[in-house]
C-alpha cells in the first residue's frame, strides 16, 4: 500500500534512528477495517545485529549496577506513562478498539505502571533472587539476570503486557536484563508512546542506551535467529500457538530459555448444586467474563462443563438471552475475526451445534456475533483434540456430561489450560463430585478457581498465570505476579569459598537492604549472617 | 556374545517380571576388559508402556499422600542400602573399577543414603515447596510434583547418581514423583542391588507399586520416546552431550521439561600471586583434583589457565612431575578410553603439545596415561571450539597466555560450564586481574570458587552443580543440593478462592508442620496464616 507518511524510527542503543527496514506496515483500526495513517518498519537481521550488540554493552554495565538505579528508572518511568495516559489510552483505542473508559485508562493503564512500580519495589528489595547461605560450608547462591531478553507482546493487552512495558518487560528489567522489545504489530503506535517514555526514563536514570530498544517487526526468520542469538539471554513470548512453538525449536535448538504462554480454552465445572443455588447469578458471571473485551483475554472461559439436567437446560438458555441482549464487541483485528470463525466452524465440524442463532453483524469493523455452542461430553471425547480449538475472541463450548464419571472423562483428556475452575453449591451436597473432578483437573491447570471466573488475573505474588503445555512452554514459572515472574529471567549463580569482599553484597554477612529475604543455614530471614 | 546364564529380570509395576526384551548386554570389568556372567535385557517399547502406565497410576495415588509417606520410603531405603553396603560397594567395584575404599564404600556410599535422607528431611518439611500466600487476594501457591519422571543415570557415579538411587532419583521422589529408572548400561548389576533394596523399601512404606520402577537399557529411539511420553511428567539426564542431546530434541518437542547435566571443562585461573605465593601446593591440589576417580567427574578441572611467566614454568614443569609420578588409574569403559583418546588427538589436532611424554600403559585393563597438554592462548583462540574438547578422564589442557587481556579473551569464549575456579595471592597483587577476569567467568559457570579446585561437590542447599547450556539444559536449577534439586520436578500449582478446606494442608492457615517456611503477604514465616 502506497502512503505518503514518513516511516517512524526504531529505538537501538538509546536513539531513535531511521531504520533499514526491508518493508513496512500500517495498523489498522478495527472499528473501521482501514489502516492508520503512520508506517512502521520491518527490520532486517542488520538491525537485530545492531540491537543484540547495544544489549551485550548494555548488559554488561548493568550487572555492576546497584538494583536501585533499575529501580529508579521503573518508577520514573511509570510516572512518565502517568503523565502521557490520556495520549496513551487514546492511541491504544485507535488501534486496538479497546474502550479508552473503563478498559484502557482506568484499569489497564493504572496496572501496566503498577507493575512497573511493583518490579521497582521488587528490584530493590531482592527477596526474588532467593539468596541461600550454607555458613557451614562456606557455600552461597543467588539468582542473577540471565541477560539480554527479547519480549514479544500479545495483541490484546496493548498496555499492561507490551512487549515495552508490560509484564515480562518489567519481570526482565527488574531482574537486570536488558529488553529488546518486539511490538505487536497491531498496536505500534501505542507502542511506540511507550518507547518514548522508556527512553526517556533510561536517559534520567542514566542507564546504559542499549538497556531498553524497540523493533516493530522482524521477519519470522529474523524472530527465531533473535531468541536463538548467542548474545540472547531469554525470551518472554505471548501470542499464538504457531508462531510461538517456531519461536521454542528455535530457542530450544540453542540450549536458549523461553516463557511462552500460548493458548488456553479455561475450563469452567458448574456443578448441580451450584446450578440449582444461584444459576442466574453464575450465568451473569459467566456472560461477563466471556464477552468482557470481546473476549480477548487468555483466560477466557472458553469451556463450559456441566451435567444434563433441567437446571442445565435452564441455564443455557439464561445464557443465550444473555449474549443475545448483550452488545458486540469490536475485536482486535481482521486476523482475529478470522481465527475466531475459523475455531467456530472446526468446533461445528466436531459436532458442536449453535445454541442460538447468530446474527452475523455486517459490518465494517471487525466483529462476530456472541457465540455460544452447545456439545454432549460424548461429542467432545469423540473428537477431543478439535474439541479443545481455542475460539479467541465471544465464544464458548458448553458441554454437557451425563454425569460426573462422564464429566471426569472429558476433563482427563484436557490438554493444559492457564486455569480451571469449579461452581459447586455453598453446601455439601456437590462435594462427591468435586472431590472426583478437582485432582484430574488440578493437573490440568495452573490456577485453580473455586466459584469465580477466571478473567481477574491479580498481580499478586501467589498468582499463577502460566500451566501445563502447551499452554505455557513450562509449568514452572507464572507470567503474572510480581516477584514471582522475575526468576525466568534469571540464572543461578553459586560462590563456593569466594573471598568475602569479592561475593555481591546480597550475599555477604551484612544483609545490604536489612530488608531482603535470604535463607541462610535453612531459615528465612532479613537478619545478617550472625558472627561466629 | 553367547551366555548360558538367565537374564535379569526388570522392576515394573512393582513385580520383578522377565523382560520381553528385544535383545540383552552385559557389563564388563573394566580392569580385566572382560565381560561380566550377568546378562541383562534391553527393553522394547511394549515394556516402557507398562511402565508407564504403572508410573501414572502410582502418581494418582501418590498424589494424595502425605509426604510422610514418602519421607518414610526414602529413609527405609537408606538403611536398607547401608546395611548392604560391602555386597553393593563390591559389586560397583566390579563393574567400574573405583575402588571400593575409600570411594565407594566409605565415600560415594555414605553420600548416597546421606542424599535419601536429607531429601526425606525435604520432603517431610516441605518448604521446598516455596508456599506463598496474599491473603488480601485469597490467592495461594506452592510447587507440586510434576508427575513420572525418567532417570537416566551417569557411568561416572554407580551410587551417588544411580538413576535409582543417586541425586535425581532422591529429588524426583521427594518432590513427590514416581521414577522410572534407566540404568547405566555400565553398571546393571549395581542398579540392580539397589533396586531390590528400594522394591522392599516400597513395599514396607505402602506407597503404590508403581513408585519406583527399573529397566536397564532402551534403544535410541524408545528413549527419546519416553521423555516425551504424555504419562511422564519430566526427565533428570546425566551423561554424555551426544545422548543428551537427542533426548532434549525429543522431549522439547512435546513440551516436556528435562534436565540434563552434560559435559563441562571447568576452567582453573591461576594468577601469577597464587603461583609466586604456592605453587607446589596447587599443583599437588590440581593433580589430585584431575586424577581423581581418573578424572572422571564432571567437574573435573579440564582446563587450567596461567599468565606466562617462570612461575608458571615451573608449576608446570611440577604437574609433570606429579603426573608421572601418579599411579593411572582405571577407567569406567571401553567407551571412555576411546573418547578421552579421541579427546587427545582432537586438542592435539587443534595445536596442543603433550608436555610430558605419555607412556601409555599397554594393558588389558581400560587406562590411558595420566595426560597434561599444554597451548598458548593464540592457539587457543584461533580454534576456541576445539580446544574445548572435553577430555573426560585424567587428562588436562594447560592455556598460557601472555597477558591479562589474553586470558580474558580466551574465558570470553568459553561455552557454559559448571564451574569455574580462580586461585590468586591472599595479598592484594593479583586483585586487578580478579576484577578483570571474574566477570567474564561469572557468566559463564554456575558456580565460581576461589582457591579451591571444583572436584568436591558438597550436597548444600547453597550448591549449584548446574550452569549455562551446554554444560546444563538450564542455569537456572542445580542437579546436587537438597532442597534446591526439587524444584526441577514440579509444577507451579496457584489456588484461586478456593474454598479452605480444598486447600492441600501446605496451603491452609495452619502451619501444617509448624515447621514448613511459607512466604505470607511477602514475609517468610513458619506461623499460621493470622486470624482476621
């Protein structure tokens, strides 16, 4: 497409220079299919090469860095995102079609500097690095940053998971690592407001230049030479599937850490008794949480499991008013609206039935009308795998179990989801089966839900956003949740009978914060190695 | 090779059942070249299914054990090793050739059953775990087991890193998982007396029969099938790089995480103060440290470092001397003497000169004479990858180079590896090079000493016998270390407003041990949640 705008600059090693891009691209606006006005580059392995060298300089200057000064630079930063939130909102409106009020403005924008503020507070403190003490033997550990990261942000989250901004830039730079930020190319513009500010904020903190870069878009092979780079110290992805399991076998192949999270249907268990207390309630809840968004949000329940019965009956069609009154959202893109029929129509061809006539709005924007499909357990666990495609986007399966050994049957051929959740009745009566369902779904899942939808995903430190693959790369580590998303980008480094003067201070005698946790002879505690 | 004896039938399902083996091997004396009476199966694939499915049933039952249970197994086990602790040493003498005192017997031995102890300890305590409680959010977390995991042992410890008995194995089942065991093909009849022991020991702690299970040995290509088998849970591999490899290939593939512990030349800096200060006493520290068992350990210092200088000259010259002098010892296979003189002829290839001439002792027994090349840093460098060839065995490369600068370069292009050592004047004159160089190496290694030759591997809960890819699959987690080795066999397992008494008792109010370190609201703490 011709245009006449000039293509913006990429950040590499602190400035904003033109890029040698091989091509470029424009955002689109959902609301109306018609791209934006600003061009942005594709980048050539050159770039890449200029980018990895900045971060290798940069990484090495930071690892001498008191944690302070990263933590200055988060806060400062955040209290630039502050002051630009209104410019910001509004660009992330334009290309996402996310609502500025409440969505991008008042909950978005306010958790994406919250965590930037948390990882400050976590950076400073240094209880992540898990600092373990053996006075005996004279033997210490500690996590230390594992090097320059690359992070790839989603589409759906322009603010609080942007690859320059978000959650893993913020868990990467806490640690002290360098980022190379990938935009999502549906939202550069947001993207590149947010790049603004961070090089702002590295220059006040006086950082080095290469600790925080942007690059638009890389060709996919240009992306897997990227996360597979000797000078690559890990990568945080989240996006699709496909694109994502390149990125691993690239990343693997070179011995190279990568935290995926990828896909997740978020299967919801409504038990009878649940059903029977507060169905209308729970068919709210559930109305909610699946359309909220457009229902472009990795934990969407994409997955309803419930046992034949009257109530059942009753609430599905509770449910189809619901998404029948309820409005249309607009999604993110035309390769959303495109995925989410194609997952319809393979669900259809597993024999999945609509259980509401949709009205396909006709329109410019992208958008499909509020899906819910309807399966018997047996239709499912004749095609499990077609099953389990994930309709990203106003869409679930309700599956109906004959009862609860049929239900087991299906959860048991779940592959691994982000979460899982169960409704049971606030008295006994629906403990047998819970207690049948929960451990077959509990291996299933990384977070398990007890009467609540799984789309609130607090920034806490107990949370688990991450689960069994192939909904994340690995089941270990969670992409939400703040320390707790700091050790993927890490390494453990042992000092076994290093001089005194010579170890980091988080594992000298003296505990440098006074604060920091550390596990010294096998009891946590903020106290110094006591004097023998 | 023609036998008249039975094959020795494998562990599955907790029943010592013939093989239905595709063909069977046996072990050879490694001091006599000859092989052993015992003939031992190579299993077909029909054989890991029933293991597996036995290990998959065992793990639905395991899972909703106390670890009590478990911790009881393991200490049981332990006794039982010890009290057959002449007829296990005698017969791991016989099929590795290390002596039975003081290694086997009276060190690897004792270390062994220290092992199942400290990880029963572990277990029953649970703080492993990392529990970590936001009571404001009414979210909570711990590691969980992860599921079967696959042991595949190493040549180089018949008992400490046993696949059924050694590190791995300890962790795998403290963290709550059953194992299916892989034996070193070098030692079967070892494996086998320890699998006795531990069938029994199942069986007096009532854990299921499919906890603890054993085949001896698999082809290539049902190995790589099993680590990505949906019933396993993980894989703990220590062995060759080749091996390694192929299996992480496998396993990577299907989104299973293993952990593998792979060569390592765990460079040795010796700076020009150390040298002036106590020469003949590093180097009486460095030969034993690499004749040691022969040298074959994976921490063996394969690579020594020095500035050029007279001191260094003569340390040298007293290496020589040293290794002359020194008995040669055995070595565990006919396999390790063809790569360790494979090993020889590439560094010799890549420019390195013998600086002894090397009698090779001509005997039936399997031995290569003690070895010491040396290189200057120019050659190093002009062929960096080559001269790492690991040299597994007794045999060490000797880097001078002219400068500080040089030596930092030659540590700048250094694969990962587990450790790294730097010896320097206990005055101030060598301080400089230390800050120049410890960087470089710090990045490098997974665990960095000072003064100390890497050798001795302390069970710490501070050890990191682990460091960047290739040396390890991942920095991030260490192979030796109770608690710090549990981690890497399980899953993170985050419970959302679930209701309090579906909560694993680790996750309650109560402290269910009173003793178990939990982080609650960001305080590590062995109190109970308080009351509100």
């Amino acid at each position: 497409m011709a245009t006449t705008t000039q293509t913006q600059p990429v950040l590499v090693a602190g400035r904003w220079q033109d890029s040698d891009c091989s091509s470029t691209f424009h955002a689109t606006n959902p609301n109306t299919g018609q791209p934006l006005d600003d061009s942005y580059p594709v980048s050539t392995w050159g770039e890449c090469e200029r980018a990895l060298n900045a971060a290798a300089e940069a990484f090495a200057v930071m690892r001498g860095l008191p944690s302070d000064r990263i933590a200055r630079f988060l806060e400062n930063y955040a209290e630039r995102i502050d002051a630009r939130a209104e410019e910001i909102a509004a660009c992330a409106h334009l290309e996402t079609a996310l609502p500025v009020s409440p969505r991008l403005q008042d909950v978005e924008l306010p958790r994406t500097t919250g965590q930037l503020r948390q990882a400050a507070a976590a950076a400073r403190e240094g209880s992540w690095r898990q600092a373990t003490i053996d006075t005996g033997a004279n033997i210490r550990s500690c996590l230390a940053p594992i090097g320059p990261v690359a992070v790839f942000g989603p589409n759906n989250f322009p603010l609080a998971f942007n690859s320059i901004a978000g959650g893993d830039f913020a868990a990467a730079i806490a640690a002290g690592n360098p980022v190379i930020a990938k935009a999502n190319t549906s939202h550069p513009g947001t993207t590149r407001l947010l790049a603004e500010e961070a090089a702002q904020a590295i220059e006040a903190a006086e950082l080095p230049m290469g600790t925080v870069q942007l690059l638009y878009r890389l060709s996919h092979k240009d992306g897997e030479r990227l996360v597979a780079d000797p000078r690559i110290g890990g990568t945080g992805y989240t996006g699709s599937q496909s694109a994502g399991l390149k990125l691993k076998a690239a990343a693997d192949a070179a011995g190279k850490p990568i935290y995926l999270e990828l896909s997740s249907i978020n299967p919801v268990v409504l038990l009878p008794g649940a059903l029977q207390e507060r169905g209308p309630q729970i068919a709210e809840e559930f109305t909610t949480s699946c359309l909220m968004g457009t229902g472009q949000f990795c934990t969407n329940p994409g997955l309803v499991l419930l046992l034949a019965g009257s109530d059942t009956e009753a609430w599905i069609a509770d449910v189809v008013n619901r998404f029948n009154a309820a409005p249309v959202g607009t999604l993110l893109s035309a390769g959303v609206q495109r995925s989410l029929l194609a997952a319809i129509e393979s669900l259809e061809q597993a024999g999945a039935q609509h259980v509401m006539s949709p009205s396909a709005p006709e329109e410019d924007r992208f958008c499909v009308a509020n899906t819910a499909l309807w399966a018997t357990a047996q239709q499912f666990l004749a095609k499990p795998e077609q099953m389990q495609t994930e309709a990203f986007g106003n869409a679930s399966l309700l599956v109906v179990a004959r009862d609860v050994d049929e239900a087991e049957q299906v959860l048991a051929c779940l592959e691994g989801n982000l979460t899982g959740a169960v409704y049971s009745s606030t008295t006994d009566t629906d403990n047998d089966a819970y207690s049948q369902l929960e451990p077959v779904l509990r291996q299933r899942v990384g977070r398990l839900l007890n009467d609540k939808m799984p789309t609130g995903v607090a920034v806490s430190p107990a949370m688990n956003h991450g689960g069994p693959y192939p909904a994340t790369g690995s089941a270990q580590f969670t992409a939400v949740g703040i320390p707790a998303a700091l050790p993927r980008f890490s390494a453990l480094h042992c000092y076994d009978n290093v001089r005194p003067h010579r170890l980091p201070p988080l594992l000298q005698d003296t505990n440098p914060t006074g604060q920091t946790w550390r596990s010294i002879d096998g009891e946590w505690t903020q106290r110094d190695v006591a004097a023998k």
